[in-house]
C-alpha cells in the first residue's frame, strides 16, 4: 500500500483502511486475527516477531494508527513491547491474550495499553478498535484533527506542513498542557525530523540522543524537582521544539527515573549485602536507563565507546552519556561517574567505581540522594561486592566497576528504604557459581519481589530482574539458567558497571553475580564490554540475556558477542529464549529508546528488574517475576 | 443434484461436530469469514492449527519425559496452546489444555500426565473428524458454508 493511498484512504473513510499493526507468534491465532482484520476493512500489516514490529515501526511510526500484540511471545515479552511502542512511538496498542486473569489485565493497562483482549477474539470486539485511534488523536490533537491541518502534516509538504502542525499542535497541546504539564502522555510529539507523519498523527519529535542529552543536561540543571518543561525548554534552547514536546518526554523522563529508582533501591539492597553501595553505580544504572531510551535511537556509539574503553574516565564517559541524557535531576551523569571511575582504580574493593554511577535521574529526589548516602556506605561494601564480581568476571580488576556493588545500593536507597542486604542477595544471585546462584537466586527472588514492590514505582525498567529471579527457580541445577536471571538482576548492576565486574569477578563470588549482572547489561550494551565477555561465558548465560535485554533497540546496541557466547547457555535455560542477535535484550519496558549501551542495559535491568517486580507483584508469589522476565529474555 | 445428499449429509456431519461438542461458536466465527475471496479459510486455518500445535504437543511431551516436572514451562506451552486452540474453536481440547493448566499451577505431575494423554486423544479424534469433513466439504463442491448452528 502507498502512503498516499493509505492517507487518502484514512482521510476519507475512517475507520476504513485503519493501519494495524498485528504481532502474534502463534500462526493460527495470526491468521485468524490477520483475516478477522481485513475482514473489517482495517489495512493489516502482520509479524510474528515482536522485535520484526518494532523494526516496523521504528522505521515510520506514521505508517502505522494501531498496534494489537499478543501478550506471550517468544522474543519479547508482550508488555515490553506495549511500553516501547508507547514511549518511542506513541501509539496506541491493544494487547490480546488467551489469559483473561486480573492480574495481566491490570498489568496490560499500567503498562500504557489502551485495550485488553482475550482470545479467541472476535470480529464485533475489533470492529470498535478504531476508538481508540480517534480518542488518542482527538485527545492531542482535537482542532488539528477537524481542521485537516493533518492533510498537511502527511502530504508531501513536508516542512512547512510539518511546522504548521507542530505549531498548532503545540497550541492545542499548550491549552492542554496547561492544565497540567505532566500529563502528557498522550500527546503525540511534534515531529521535527520524522517522516511524512500518518494521517492522523503530527510528525513526532525524534528524541535524538543529543536531544535527549541536552533535555536531562537541563534538567539536572534545573534539579529534578524543579524542572519544568517551560525552563527546560528554554534552556535547550532547540528550535521547533515545544513545551509540550518537553512536557511530554519529562513525564516518561519521570516514569523511567522512577523505575530505574526503584531498580536501584533494589540494588542498593543488594549491594548492601553485598557490600557495594555505590550511589554512583546505581546513577550509572539509571542513566542507563536513560541511555536505552536513546540508545535505541541510536546512540551506541557512546555505549560502546565508552565502555569498549572502560578506563575509569571510559567508564564515565559512557555512564555520562546515556544517563545524562536520560536523567534529569540527577548529577551530571558524567560527573559521577567520572569520579568514581577514578577510585576504581582496580581493586575489587573499589567501591568507588560505583560510586560514579549516577542513579538514573529517578524522579525521586531522594534517589539522587539516597543513593550518595547509600553510596557512602555501600562503599564500603562495595569492596566486597566488587570483590564479587570480580569472580564472576575475568578477574580484571581495574576494569572492574562497582557498579553492581553500588549500583545496587544506589538504587535501593533511591528507590525505597530496602534494606541493602536483600538487595544484595539478589545479586548474589546473580553470580554464576551455580550453588550461589541457587543461593541467590532465591535471594534474589526474594530481594526483587521485596524490593520490587517497596517502591512501587513502576518496575518497568526492571522487568529484566524479575526473570532473573524466575531463571534462579527454574534451573536450580542448571548454572546458566541461574545465571540468565541473576543477569536480570544484574542487568540494572551490570549495566552499571560492566566494568567493574570484571575487576570485581575475582573477588566476591556473590559480588559476581551481582557484576553478572551489571555485566549482562554492559555486555549487551556494548560489543565492548569485551572483558564481560569471557565472564559472560563462564558465568551465566543470562548476561547475555541481560544483555538482550537492555538492546531491545537497534540490534547495534546488543552486542552480540556476549551474547552470542551465553546464547547457548542462556536457551538452555528458557526454553522460550530466543536469542537473536541484535535482537537481544527483552528490554524492560524502556521509557524511550534507551540506548543499549553498558549503561543502558543496566537500566534495563534495572527497569526489567522493577518491572519484574512489579509483575511479580501481581503474581504474588515469590517468583519474583522472572517468569516475565524470562519471557523477556527472550528477546534474546 | 448429486451435492444435495452430499450437502445434507455435510450439514449433519458439522452440525453433530457442535453437538457433541467438538467445536464451538469460535468455529462459526471461522465460517463466517470465509467468503468468495478467502473461499478455504477454515480448512487453512485448522491445518495450520494442527501444524504449528503438534510442535507445542512434543514441546510438552519431551517436558514430561523430564523429571522434575518443570511446571513453569509446561504451563507455558499449555497456555499457547490454549490460545491456538481456542481459536478455532475446539472447545475438547481447549478443556483438556484449561485442566492441564490447572495441574501445572498445583504442581500434581500425575495429573498432568493425565490430562495430557487424555488431550492428545481428543486432539487426534478432532483431526480426523475435521479432515473427514473438509474432505466431504471438498467433495461437496463449491457451495457456501454450511449455515449456523443457530
């Protein structure tokens, strides 16, 4: 179909020709829902890939009103994709599964989706689905909508209609806005850059990592509290952006920060016990976090460089990058981490290379907070934790970051009051040892539920962990299976300090597990964690998975060479994980496209982490989640 | 002339299908969406059933043949299966699967095994049933699907 024919098309008869985008891995329930589709003259596009859809619409977010996907898939667990697919693209998506219970119900609809459907579903149920198109459109874009300022928008006028739309979109949106700048979440962005924009949707605004960079600069600038996307935006100072551009992107900024505390409370947790509270480190996480959202965009390039390099100032570096531009309100990521990278120095005891992790801009000012307190005396703990992790990784001191160790502590302290030790059981987990990670995969179950939950902050981001607490349960014996979800858990660490787990490998076995998972993350972020990379092998599959996990973007961002080494392990464990490179990386539902670099993943782990929580939660059952996890994982 | 008998006989074979329960209201919802254009859909749809399905079925066997159960798993591939099976409305099976489901929550490997043995007996007497029907359907020559049960 030509987008002109579409446009027209859409323009004319809507709901007729309405653009779906269909994603089911079972092939049956695709061809049924493909034909029922059709059958009410939608115009259907059809994957049976999670991962092939986000391709799909990363490529133009206009050529597509409606996304419907299936809750259970293999490379990707439903929920992540709803979250992206809500962040990045701002679509509205309906989420289809055979499993009606409350629980998932509750959690399609947390997780942004605008429906729930069960299967079989039937033609009368997708009849009415246009709704939520319009609602969504009429929402953001009321006047636009009727005065046909969209024809512009989706004409070739390209720029000016472009900016014609932008501008009344931003009128509309200020009117809104007003009332309230946070709430943005519907609103579709202005599109600067993108393509010609759908029909029915103004062009979005691409948060471009440098965009984005500039947008956490100035709210850290601002301090978080303070931020408001009025002053953010003028100190952007970046044309054709509007406030409600900004309004919008602060208020998923917010959510991702508040994952990525509540992951970091947990890793606070365990990097009490493990002895590695660095505040930093749970900064890295988060700015990880904030790094995937770009990261998707495609920034890698800081990912890798920064930790293909990992000499402290490396580690900073990219710390720096993604977290700055993912956090607002938390201390240049840069800088803190750059700090610390410095005290890494490379004893496993440094506890100070976690310290430069910057808690990804939680929305929680105490988070930043928290976590230098936490930090302070993480550190200490750190040692251990990094001693930890030392073993797991290839006993590479200096590269060591003890992140995990502090990364964990940061966040937990950011997040909640969790108590360190349950986090840093957690990370024990991790640890490849597979009598440890028994050990810790039970603790980690424990820790993630416990702090999944403590904060209650949308486990999003942490969705990754709570596989890794599933993968602890479920291969007991089987180290790699142990390791996957320690991965998880140790994403949010790892992606802190992939680094640091290397150095900390040597040291603390439990700490391994813990840098296991930082590892994960890095590794998955970054090709270059290369020294992750052996550790990866030996110790868990799952940093791989993590890996996966945190690149759930551009296939770039997920370094396959982890990966690939754990891919082996890491199937063997989840009998649903897929990895495919450059698909890794179940992302925990992203606030934007993190970049999947070292950081990044480690904020995926972290978000997976809270996110598994969180599902976890809704479980209610010690399993703290992996079970989503793993599905996440799958991605790989 | 011929395809009279042939229909009657087409109509009483679906129809005993829906009474004794083999198939639900799903399977209509089937029919109902094969037209000129799509004029094999639900024959297309339930092969394609049968062939995705049999690779969950030996998903699930080689899961039983390991001990200890893995019920996270078991659950998992039951749940898919479910989905696929409730889809074209095969409404023994999709029982048998919601029973097995049951089982892996509760942990009772036995009646797991149970309640498997049992779901592959209603899955293949399904197969046979729907192929003899599409066959006699093929048979029956073009002509619109058969009406509702209703």
């Amino acid at each position: 179909m030509t987008v002109e024919r579409v446009i027209s098309e859409k323009k004319d008869q809507f709901p007729i020709g309405m653009r779906v985008l269909a994603v089911d891995d079972d092939p049956t329930c695709l061809l049924l829902l493909e034909t029922l589709l059709r059958r009410c003259q939608y115009n259907v596009t059809i994957t049976s890939q999670a991962v092939t859809a986000l391709k799909l619409l990363r490529e133009n977010k206009n050529n597509f009103d409606l996304v419907i996907s299936d809750v259970h898939m293999p490379d990707m667990d439903g929920f992540k994709l709803l979250e992206l697919v809500g962040l990045e693209m701002d679509l509205p998506v309906i989420m289809l599964s055979a499993n009606g219970d409350t629980k998932l119900v509750m959690k399609g609809i947390t997780h942004g989706g605008c429906d729930y459907l069960l299967k079989p579903v039937r033609i009368e149920e997708l009849q009415n689905i246009w709704q939520h198109v319009v609602r969504r459109k009429k929402f953001d874009r009321k006047d636009r909508y009727n005065s046909g300022s969209q024809d512009k928008a989706y004409t070739d006028s390209g720029e000016a209609a472009r900016m014609g739309n932008v501008d009344q979109n931003g009128k509309l949106n200020k009117k809104r806005k007003d009332q309230n700048e946070e709430e943005d979440e519907e609103r579709d962005e202005n599109g600067h850059d993108s393509e010609d924009p759908s029909t029915q949707k103004e062009p979005r605004v691409v948060w471009s990592v440098e965009l984005h960079h500039k947008f956490v600069t100035a709210v850290k600038q601002l301090g978080i509290d303070k931020a408001v996307p009025k002053k953010i935006l003028e100190l952007m100072n970046v044309e054709k952006l509007t406030r409600e551009n900004v309004a919008s992107h602060l208020q998923k900024y917010r959510l991702y920060l508040k994952r990525i505390t509540c992951l970091a409370n947990q890793q606070a947790n365990m990097a009490a016990a493990v002895g590695s509270a660095d505040s930093t480190y749970l900064r890295m996480g988060s700015l990880n976090g904030l790094g995937n959202f770009h990261t998707l965009a495609g920034s890698d390039q800081l990912r890798n460089a920064a930790f293909r390099s990992f000499p402290p100032g490396g580690v900073l570096g990219r710390l720096n990058t993604p977290a700055g531009l993912g956090m607002h309100g938390l201390p240049s990521p840069g800088m803190i981490q750059l700090n610390h990278v410095q005290n890494l120095g490379n004893t496993n005891n440094d506890q100070s290379k976690l310290q430069s992790f910057v808690i990804p801009g939680n929305h929680n000012a105490n988070i930043l907070q928290g976590m230098p307190m936490s930090l302070e005396l993480d550190q200490l703990q750190n040692n251990k934790g990094v001693n930890h992790i030392g073993e797991l990784s290839t006993a590479d001191n200096s590269t060591v970051f003890p992140v995990s160790g502090s990364l964990i502590n940061a966040r937990t302290t950011g997040c909640s009051d969790n108590p360190l030790p349950g986090v840093t059981s957690n990370s024990l987990m991790l640890e490849g040892s597979s009598q440890q990670a028994t050990l810790h995969a039970s603790n980690l179950r424990d820790s993630v539920s416990a702090m999944g939950f403590k904060s209650g902050n949308p486990l999003s981001h942490f969705t990754s962990m709570a596989p890794a607490s599933d993968q602890l349960q479920d291969s007991k014996a089987d180290l790699q299976s142990q390791a996957s979800p320690i991965s998880c858990n140790a994403g949010q660490i790892i992606r802190n300090a992939p680094q640091e787990w290397n150095a900390a490998r040597k040291d603390a076995t439990y700490q391994s597990n813990v840098m296991c998972c930082s590892i994960n993350s890095s590794i998955s972020v970054n090709g270059a964690m290369d020294h992750l990379g052996p550790c990866l092998d030996q110790n868990n599959p799952i940093f791989q998975r993590n890996i996966d996990l945190d690149s759930i973007g551009p296939s770039n961002f997920v370094d396959p060479l982890s990966i690939k080494r754990c891919e082996g392990e890491n199937l063997a464990m989840e009998p649903s994980v897929t990895q495919k490179e450059g698909y890794f990386v179940v992302q925990p539902r992203l606030q934007g496209s993190y970049i999947p670099d070292n950081i990044g993943s480690l904020e995926d782990l972290a978000s997976a982490m809270m996110k598994r929580e969180q599902d976890k939660g809704e479980a209610a059952d010690g399993n703290f989640g992996c079970n989503a996890y793993s599905r996440r994982t799958n991605c790989i | 002339m011929e395809r009279n008998p042939m229909r009657r006989q087409l109509a009483v074979m679906r129809q005993s299908l829906f009474d004794q329960g083999y198939l639900d209201e799903q399977f209509v919802q089937l029919e109902e969406l094969q037209d000129d254009a799509n004029p094999n859909f639900v024959e297309e749809v339930v092969t394609l059933y049968y062939r995705d399905s049999a690779r969950l079925i030996l998903n699930v066997e080689q899961a039983l043949e390991r001990k200890p159960f893995d019920f996270n798993k078991l659950d998992g591939y039951m749940h898919q299966f479910k989905g696929s099976s409730s889809s074209i409305g095969a409404k023994k099976v999709k029982a048998e699967s919601t029973l097995f489901r049951e089982y892996c929550k509760s942990g009772n490997g036995e009646g797991c095994m149970r309640t498997f043995q049992q779901l592959k007996k209603e899955y293949a007497t399904l197969r046979k049933k729907l192929e003899a029907y599409f066959q006699l359907a093929r048979q029956a020559g073009p002509m619109e699907t058969a009406c509702h049960p209703k």
